[in-house]
C-alpha cells in the first residue's frame, strides 16, 4: 500500500510541476497514470486522459 500512495503523490508533484510551468517527465507521468489506473479502476478513465495528454508530448 505504500508504494502505491508514493506512486500517487509523484503523479501529483510531476502535475503540479506542469500547472506551474516546470519542465516535468512526460514518459514518467504517462507510466505512473497507467500503472495507477490498473490499480485503481475507479480512476482508470481520468488517469487514461492523463497518461493520453502525456504521450502527446
């Protein structure tokens, strides 16, 4: 369960990276959205826009 919240909070810092204007690593967010939406199937369809919206790049 720890790496999971740790594999969230890093999708929310490389997220909150973007919305301020950093450089972040797209290929990193893509495969923690996809890893996450397996895990979390709840979530799977905003974490597949995120993981889509950083295959864009």
């Amino acid at each position: 369960m720890l790496r999971r919240r740790e594999e969230i909070f890093q999708l929310n810092a490389i997220l909150e990276a973007e919305l301020e204007g950093r450089q972040i690593d797209h290929e990193h967010a893509r495969h923690l959205a996809q890893k996450l939406a397996t895990m979390f199937p709840g979530c799977a369809m905003t974490l597949g826009r995120v993981a889509e919206r950083m295959s864009e790049r």
